[in-house]
C-alpha cells in the first residue's frame, strides 16, 4: 500500500511545495521513497509515498506510459497479473515494471473507461491521460482503501486521507452536517467525511475530471443482491464455491516480494485464512494477536481471545506473536490513531490494531492477511440473526449492533420495508449521545438522510437481511471498519492489510444464496464451518461470533480522567455540551455495571472527536 494525491489547476500551476507538503502527511502510508510528477504547464501534478512490496527495485511511482501520454499513482494491490500481463504485451503495452500497479496503467490504455472491469484487488488509484485532457480515479468495490477529494473553481485536489488535503491548503473545519450524523447514527453517508468540503469517492465509483471544472463521479459496481424471489443458489454449490474461491483468493493475496504475516483472533475468519495460508505457503506463517490482560473492569476475560489464538496456532504450526494492550497503552495512544484513522472510534479496537500493526511492522512484515469481511460476505454478525428473528447470540454487543427495544425517530425507515437491527441500536445509541449535545440527538433528521442516500425502491426488493447487509456494507464496513479500524491503523506504521474475504469474484460468486441459508438455530457461517471445519480447532467450530473489541474502560478512573482533561484542556468541540458531559464523568462509578458499559461507545466517540479536532487543527 501507499499514499496517493494528485492536483488539478484551473488557474495558475501548482507550486512543488504545494505537492511536497501533502506527501509529507502521507509519509506513514509510504516510508519506503516518495515521487513527484508534473505536467509541462505545472497545472497537474501528481505524488506518492511508496511502500515498497513488488518490484522492489524498480517499482517506484507516479508510473508513466512509453509515450509519455498516460501517468498514474496507484495505492493498493492488484491481481490476476499473471493472466493480464501476457495478454497486454501481446496487445502492444511495453511494460517497464515488474510492479502490480503497472496494470491499471495498460489495462486503461487498452480499454479506456472500461478498464476499471479488469481491475482486482484492494486498491485506490489516479490516471492523468495528457492525450484527453482527463483525470481519472477510481476507488475499489468495497473501500477497503481510501480515497477523498475536494473540487471547487480553483480546481480539483485528491489525496488518500483528508489530511493531506489540509496541509495542501484546504481549510480545516468541521462538517457540522456529518458530525451531526455521525453523532445521530455514528456513521457518516457514503459521500461524506468529517471534514468540510472534502468528499470521499465512494466504493466502486470513478470520478472523471477536465480542466474545464466538469467533475463526474459515476459507479462501476454495485453489491447487487437479487431480488429475494430471485436468490436461489443452493447451498452445496455455494459451499464448493467458498471453498474455491477463498482458497484462491488467499493464493493471490499472499504474493509479494517481501515476508508475509496475518492478523490472528480467536474467531473462524482470521482461523481459516491462517490454515489456508499455511496449507498454501507450505511453511510456518507469522501470526499476531492483540490480548487485553487485566484491560477495564467490565469481564476483560470475555475480550481476551489469547488462548484460542494460541491453540490455533499450535495446530497449524503459525509462529505467534502476542501483543498485549493495556488500558495506559490505549490513552497514550488514543490521539494518534484517531488522527491518522480520521473517524470516531466508539471503542478501544482501533487504537488496539494501531499497537498490532505497530507490532508486525516492528518484526520486519509490511503484508498481513486478515479476516475482515467476512461478516459482510457470510452475514455473521449477531444482528442479522436478529434480523432473521433468531437468538443474537452474544451479549456484548447487546446495544452496540443488537438492539434492545424499538427506538423513536427512525419511522421514515420504514419506507425500506423494514428497519434493521443494528440501526435501532446506533440509534439508541445515538440518542444516548444526544443527552450531551446542546441540540439533541437529531435521529429523526438522521434516519431522513440516509434514507435520501439509497435508492429506496430497490432496498425493498430485497430479503430484509441482504437490505440490511447493503446498508451496513456501506455504511459500517465502508465508513469505519476499513478506513478506521483495518486501513487506518494498518498505514500509520506502513503496513499493508490484505482481505481475501472481500475478494468481489468471491462476493459474486455467493450473493445469490438465500440469506437465511447461512444460519442454523444457534449458529452463523455455516457454509464457513462446513467447508473449512476440519481445520479449525474443535472450540472454534460451534463458537459463535464474537466482533474484535476491546473490554470497556468505563470503570477505569484513569481513562475517565483522560476524557475529563481532554474535553477541558482541548479547544471546545461543537454540538457539545462540555458541562454535561464532566458531571455525567463524575456519576459514572456510581451507575450499575450495565450502564457504565452503555455509556462507553458515547464517550469513546466524544473523546475521539476532541482529538481529531487537535490533531487536525479543525475550526467549526
């Protein structure tokens, strides 16, 4: 992985400095060597920072055509070149590298607009084609890797995260809209981002762009569930597919030019992609797991999956590195990976993958393999059960993605045919926060935007889980997960997270299995089970899910005194009422363990908000 940018002038050229100082914010994205390109005219330029995987020696980017016609820096990992690259030297491409990302540049030679269809990977990437006159960029299907932009008359800037567009001039505010949002719901809309007037290209979207200021942004792919009348895959095709498929998927994910590791839990994802990485590789592989050890009063036992991660490891043969986390790590760490994370942590998960992959990258590993996705691509998270009406299964999320009762002010959802369970809780959530807010939670204003941001009349046509599953794809996974948890904590230490779960030939291949087909009556992810059981160690093969969080710190004096101090010592934050927010800090030894526990992810996002404000010098 790498970071990417790119400026397009309507006016005068773009001065060098300009372009060096948005590289330098994206510097942890690329530790291994940074590159500049301009146009002749100075009115486009172009920069990378380079994480250096394939083609080490001469891999270096912005990447050029032979006729100086085409130029592109390219983030993330692309596939299939072993198929591809043949057939577009045979079309006449001449390549120069032996890098992955070279691909993108022929391919779109080749097939202009269209070659976004032969790209396959994790990936974010910008094209200036001096021939049209256009700038292209295109974001992966699921959004694994981030790309944002800001346009307006003096012209169009682009970059991997908000922050380099900042340092490159863009003013630093709020988006009281989104935050707002992200208050009421926790995630922002597909566009959107914290920052005021920086949008992100969404999943499986291209953005076209002239110098006549025309921007286009239009989609290239969609999750595209059936309609439910029409899902009708049997299950034993669909397994033989998984089986195939993610076994591929992981033989592609695993080639590199330097060592390769994954990410290890106690759940069935990360188990399997490890067993198959074995299988695969032939030979131990490197394997790290977080462990919360006396982490928080709140049963820290439930979070801590060392010891399944150990047996697992035993039984395939995987080299295992722990990392412990404790509740002083978390604060001291906290400000950082929320700025590089650019989002509102709800919980202490992503300051502990910012300690995890600090930990890989300290071991010498710049790729790991993890298990990300494979909720979204097998429905295994407790609230689809409780979507299709059955046990939820794990009381830890009870409130966080299950919910606990109807919620008020999400009635406009209901024009999707039905409401899904993990919204009512974000909106419980939500108007939990909404007592520490000078306005309000604004739910109902909330649920009305997301509403605008879908198409409706198509979410009713699908089963109420595969709805479900397309709201929290790209809301949750696409506005969190990826880019705060998995990508944002990964790239603060130049490391490169690959997920064969979200491989979107695999995505394609099961989306047509009747939803209810991945559940039995106490059990998700059969299909998974099934197909790879016999190598999971027997306690993996009837646990249930249990999401990757850490114990909460609610009952911790020393973690309510950081909020204190932060939201005191820290410029005010807008939409909050600061007061409320000291006493309900005093209170809370005094609540029940459940509520301490409830409050947790409200305060956890305040916090976060207060230091991405300091860490981006964002005004409101």
């Amino acid at each position: 992985m790498c970071g990417i940018l790119a400026c397009l002038s309507y006016q005068a050229p773009i001065p060098v400095s300009q372009l060096q100082v948005g590289l330098s914010e994206l510097a942890s994205r690329g530790p291994d060597g940074q590159g500049l390109w301009q146009s002749e005219n100075g009115l486009v330029g172009l920069g990378h920072t380079r994480l250096a995987i394939r083609d080490l020696q001469h891999g270096q980017q912005p990447l050029h055509s032979a006729d100086s016609r085409l130029h592109a820096v390219v983030n993330g990992e692309l596939y299939h070149g072993q198929r591809l690259r043949p057939e577009l030297a045979a079309w006449g491409w001449r390549f120069q590298t032996e890098s992955d990302s070279e691909l993108a540049l022929a391919l779109y030679a080749r097939d202009g607009l269209n070659f976004v269809k032969g790209l396959h990977g994790e990936f974010a990437l910008i094209i200036w084609d001096e021939q049209r006159m256009q700038l292209i960029a295109v974001r992966d299907r699921f959004g694994i890797k981030p790309l944002c932009y800001t346009h307006g008359p003096a012209g169009l800037m682009l970059a991997s995260k908000a922050r380099a567009l900042l340092a490159m001039g863009h003013p630093a505010n709020w988006d009281l809209a989104t935050l707002q949002q992200s208050f009421a719901l926790q995630y922002p809309l597909p566009q959107q981002t914290l920052f005021a007037g920086i949008r992100q290209l969404p999943p499986g979207h291209l953005l076209i762009a002239d110098r006549t200021g025309r921007i286009e942004i239009r989609p290239y792919w969609d999750l595209d569930y059936p309609a439910a009348t029409e899902a009708n895959l049997k299950p034993d095709q669909a397994r033989e597919r998984l089986a195939t498929g993610l076994r591929a998927a992981v033989s592609q994910r695993l080639a590199a030019d330097v060592p390769v590791c994954s990410h290890l839990s106690g759940g069935i994802d990360s188990s399997t992609v490890l067993a198959l990485m074995s299988e695969l590789s032939g030979g131990p592989v490197d394997a790290f797991t977080v462990s919360f050890p006396n982490t928080g009063q709140h049963g820290s036992s439930d979070y801590d999956e060392l010891g399944l991660a150990r047996a697992t490891a035993q039984a395939l043969g995987a080299r295992l590195h722990p990392v412990e986390v404790s509740c002083e790590q978390i604060i001291a760490h906290w400000p950082e990976a929320v700025r590089l994370g650019e989002g509102l942590s709800i919980n202490g998960h992503t300051v502990a993958k910012y300690l995890l992959n600090r930990a890989i990258r300290a071991a010498g590993f710049k790729v790991a393999l993890t298990g990300e996705g494979a909720d979204e691509l097998l429905l295994g998270y407790a609230h689809f059960r409780q979507d299709l009406g059955l046990s939820a299964n794990n009381p830890l999320v009870t409130g966080l993605h299950t919910a606990r009762g109807e919620v008020s002010g999400l009635d406009t959802l209901n024009l999707l045919g039905s409401v899904p369970s993990w919204l009512q809780a974000k909106a419980e959530q939500g108007q939990r926060l909404g007592q520490l807010l000078t306005a309000g939670a604004g739910i109902k204003a909330a649920a009305s935007a997301l509403l605008s941001a879908f198409n409706a009349e198509q979410l009713r046509t699908l089963h109420p889980l595969h709805r479900s599953a397309t709201l929290w794809t790209r809301l949750a996974l696409a506005n969190y997960i990826l880019p705060t948890v998995g990508d944002g904590a990964e790239m603060a230490h130049g490391v490169e997270g690959r997920l064969p779960f979200l491989d979107h030939e695999l995505f394609e291949s099961l989306r047509s299995l009747p939803p209810q087909a991945h559940f039995s009556a106490s059990l998700e992810k059969i299909l998974l089970r099934e197909a790879f059981g016999n190598q999971l160690i027997p306690a993996l093969r009837s646990r249930s899910k249990h999401p990757f969080l850490a114990p909460p710190l609610s009952a911790e004096a020393k973690w309510r005194s950081f909020v204190a101090d932060s939201l005191i010592d820290l410029p005010d934050l807008p939409l909050v009422d600061t007061p409320a927010v000291l006493r309900l800090l005093q209170q809370l030894p005094d609540l029940p363990a459940a509520e301490q526990r409830a409050w947790d992810p409200v305060l956890n996002q305040l916090l976060s908000a207060a230091w991405l404000q300091a860490g981006c010098k964002l005004g409101a």
